[in-house]
C-alpha cells in the first residue's frame, strides 16, 4: 500500500507523528548539549576561581614582603628589624 492510498486521516496521523518525532530529537540533543555546556563552564569556573585565590594569595605577600622591607631600611633598631625580617619569612 503506497501513501497515496492512504486516507486523509491516516496521513495526517503519521505527518503529525513524524513532525512530533522531530521535536522530540531536537528537543533531546538540545539538552544534552546543554548539559555538556554547562559542565564545560563548571569545570572553566572552578580551574580560573582556583587560579585567582592562588593569584590573590601571591598578591598579598609580595605586598607584607614590599612594606617589610622597606620598613627594615628605615629601621635603626636590630632587635626591630629582626621582628620585620620574621614577618617576611612567615609571608
């Protein structure tokens, strides 16, 4: 039986079957790329937010050591500076 002996009712039946299979897959792929994306940017969110504490970290001793040091310069009194001078180990 070709489709052209088919009745109107029959044919509309499997035209709307075929287009709803259609939106059902594009509807299905479109969320598992989705999902994909989205573990793809978790994973770039926790790499960077994990690079930017460790960059924040090293910010802030370069810092304790610049003001360490430029406070052991100014500094006349030796038991002073060696107080200064164990702040920048401990940076």
């Amino acid at each position: 039986m070709t489709f052209s002996h088919l009745t109107i009712r029959t044919r509309l039946r499997l035209g709307f079957a075929s287009v709803l299979a259609a939106v059902v897959l594009v509807a299905g792929i479109g969320m598992y790329e989705l999902g994909r994306a989205n573990d793809a940017t978790t994973h770039i969110v926790q790499a960077n937010l994990a690079k930017i504490d460790h960059l924040e970290e090293m910010s802030d001793a370069v810092h304790v050591v610049a003001r360490v040091i430029r406070s052991i310069a100014l500094l006349q009194d030796q038991d002073a500076a060696a107080r200064e001078s164990a702040k920048i180990a401990a940076a």
